[in-house]
C-alpha cells in the first residue's frame, strides 16, 4: 500500500488538506488500508478489492469530508469497516470518534485498526444504533452508507446533543429523501473527490430542539 503514497499526497493536495494531513498521518491512511485489505480476504469487508479503487472510493472519499467536521465528539452510524470514522480519528486527532456497527466481525476489525494504529482518540461499538445509550451526546453524527435520511435521523435522535450536526454523506442530492422526512438542510456540500467521477455530496443539517 505504501506504494500509493504520492498518489495519496496529491490528492491531499487536492483536497487542500496538505497542512491538515501530515506525511506520517499519509502513511498511518495507508496502513489503515492495507489492514482493510488483508482482514477483507477472511471478513468481506468491502466489495472494492482493488488498491487503486481502495483509495479512491474509500480512502479519498473519506477525506474529503475532514473539512466539514468540527472538534469535539463524532459518531460515525453504520461505520463498517471504519468508513469515515477511523479516517477522520488518524487525521483529527482533535476529534473524538465513535464508530459503532451491528456485525461483530467488522467491530473486531476496527477494534484491531484502533490497537495496531494507536488511536486513542477512537472508540468502537458493537451494536444497534437505536439501543445505544453513551454518558452524553454527540456534538455530530456522520453516515457514509447508512441508510435513508428519515431512518439515519430517526435512529439516532436521542444521541444528539442541543444544535448538534448530522452529516450524511450522499452521491446525488437526495431530494425526495429530504422531502420525505421533511427536513430541510442547512447546508448542501458538493463534495469534489480526487479521481472520483460520480457525485459526491454532504448533506448537513442541526437538531434545532
């Protein structure tokens, strides 16, 4: 994986994340990768097998949201196999990332990627998100393939904190979603990802209660 290195820095820069994103942090992005390559072969992760893709679709992607997201605490629904989660705790230590999943396999994968890369500021979850009940709320809550708007604020209604943030992370603009559960958003964010052709949005919106 350590091969991709300068394609991961340009697209860092790309990203204009190149004073965010530290060459060590670069290459613990890598390893992080090449964990998620190895465990995939027993624990069918991803269906994106390819290291090329790997960083694009996963790695990429994840990144371009770093941007968007605030200090403080971050749970991350649905997290799989770390996506974004784990990738936004190797590149903002300033944030303290919860990821949480129902399938245990891919909860013992992140916990694995937490004890070999370190990461002090992440905590991972084994569980439904709706019966997940922490000391206190979280400031924002992020899903990269969660579910349907509705569904995502729904289920984790109760782990908001006051004028907290949901971050979902989309590829076209989910209008009808929106108009369905009748949320209107308080930002749309076209995301651009690096070598990524499809498109890529977030779609913010604050728990006003």
């Amino acid at each position: 994986m350590m091969q991709l290195l300068p394609q991961l820095s340009a697209g860092v820069e790309a990203l204009g994340l190149q004073s965010v994103l530290s060459i060590a942090m670069q290459e613990q992005c890598l390893a992080y990768l090449s964990l998620l390559q190895k465990w995939n072969k027993v624990y069918n992760l991803t269906a994106v097998r390819d290291p090329q893709e790997m960083l694009v679709l996963h790695l990429m992607d994840s990144l371009s949201v770093l941007p968007h997201i605030q200090p403080g605490q971050l749970l991350d629904v649905g997290s799989g196999g770390g996506l974004p989660g784990l990738v936004v705790a190797i590149a903002r230590p300033d944030v303290e990332v919860t990821t949480i999943d129902t399938v245990q396999k891919k909860a013992i994968f992140m916990r694995q990627v937490k004890a070999e890369l370190g990461l002090a500021n992440a905590q991972v979850v084994h569980g439904r998100v709706e019966a997940y009940h922490p000391p206190s709320p979280f400031s924002q809550i992020i899903s990269r393939a969660f579910s349907d708007i509705a569904l995502f604020k729904q289920l984790t209604d109760h782990l908001i904190a006051p004028n907290g943030r949901w971050l979902a992370m989309k590829g076209l603009v989910p209008s009808d979603e929106l108009a369905q559960a009748r949320i209107v958003p308080t930002e749309v964010i076209r995301l651009q990802v690096p070598h990524l052709q499809a498109e890529r949005h977030l779609i913010v919106f604050e728990n006003n209660k």
